[in-house]
C-alpha cells in the first residue's frame, strides 16, 4: 500500500515523497521501536564498504541509546551496527562527540557553552553563536534525514530547566 508524504525540510519548503506503509518497525536486536529513514539517508551514512548493500527502501534508526544497530530494514535481515556509521550517533551509549548538528558538526557541548557561557536563550541565539542549521542538508547529513531543530530546542529546554 503507498501514500503519499508532504515532507519539509529544514529552511520550510515542500518535497513529495512516496513511501511504503512497513509492518514491522522494531529493532530486530531489542525490539525498541525505530523511526523510518529514507535509504539515501542510510547510504550517506554508512561506511563506504557497506553502501552497495543499501537498497533505496526506507529503513529504521533504533531508538534505544543501549543497542548497537543503528538502521535496520523491516523486510530482511539486513542491519547495521554504530561500528558500520561514519559518525557516532548522538543518542547512542558513549557517542563521542555528541553532534546534534550534523551539517556543520555542532555537538551538544558546543550547545552547552552557548547556553552557560555566550547568554544563548533559544535557537536563533544557538544558530548564531555555534553555526548551526547553517548548511540545509538534513536528509544527507543527519541519522534521521531530518532537520536538527526539535533536538536542538530539546538540549536548550535540557539545560535551561524548561
């Protein structure tokens, strides 16, 4: 069964996307529910040994911080793991750094400093001070495809007790 998807990106345009309704979205490892992410996502992702492997069908990204697959497909066997990622996923156990932007690798310490250190309240503060969202290339550059705006808000809300 397809439908079709009205997505935006981070800078606020449309693109049609059409995607398969998947059955199975838990991890096969520690049955966590995932969230789907687009193939081409997971092929920038990967590292370059494993891209032939990854077929343009969506895939998931394990939730649980504790796990080490990072993507797996719904409709095989076909996983990857945090050694198989060429960047630490933010989320995970002992992610080092801790990038919340992937585009212009702004961890969460550099989030952190901004707040504590350089007066930072709210996004457009975090955008200025650590160049963050700078470079809207989400769907290639970030383990969910997706612009890194609710997790930036999510570390401001973290640290300034919100």
């Amino acid at each position: 069964m397809e439908e079709n998807i009205m997505n935006r990106n981070c800078w606020g345009s449309q693109a049609n996307s059409t995607s398969l309704v998947e059955e199975n979205k838990f991890c096969p490892i520690c049955n966590e529910e995932g969230i789907q992410v687009k193939g081409i996502t997971v092929k920038h992702m990967v590292i370059e040994n494993l891209i032939p492997q990854v077929e343009d069908d969506n895939y998931y990204l394990c939730l649980s911080e504790k796990c080490d697959i990072v993507y797996y497909s719904s409709n095989s066997d076909f996983h990857i793991e945090k050694e198989q990622i060429k960047v630490p996923i933010w989320f995970k156990e002992d992610a080092n750094p801790k990038y919340i932007c992937y585009c212009n690798r702004v961890t969460e310490e550099n989030i952190v400093n901004a707040i504590r250190n350089e007066g930072a309240r709210n996004i457009k503060d975090i955008i200025k001070l650590t160049g963050a969202m700078k470079n809207g290339k989400c769907e290639i550059n970030h383990p969910t495809g997706k612009c890194c705006s609710p997790i930036i808000q999510e570390t401001i809300n973290r640290i300034l007790g919100i």
